[in-house]
C-alpha cells in the first residue's frame, strides 16, 4: 500500500531529506510528486532511524 510524506527536511541536487519516514529500506524505490504535479521515481540511499536519503531521478 503507498505511504504519502511531507516531511521533506532537505533538497541537495537530485538528494532529498526525508524525515519522519516509517517501513522504508534501503534499495526501494518509490515516486515523489512535485509541486507541479509531475511524478518522479526516486530509490532510497540511505536509512537512519526515521531519516531517509533518497536520489531523484529525471
């Protein structure tokens, strides 16, 4: 089932900081929706607690 967040805390280049995030694991790929409405896939680099990195994709 699709999880929704707005807990993005960081944007660095195609790097995104997501907080508050729960049952993620590394190597998962997911959308990210943007402002305009476009859809993005994205994959999670990096799970710290309730933190994950995740690389957007074009």
């Amino acid at each position: 089932m699709p999880k929704e967040y707005r807990t993005i805390q960081e944007v660095a280049g195609p790097l995104m900081l997501v907080r508050g995030v729960e049952g993620v694991t590394y190597d998962e790929l997911g959308e990210i929706e943007l402002a305009n409405g476009e859809t993005r896939r994205c994959k999670v680099l990096e799970v710290n607690g309730s933190d994950v990195l995740v690389q957007l994709f074009e």
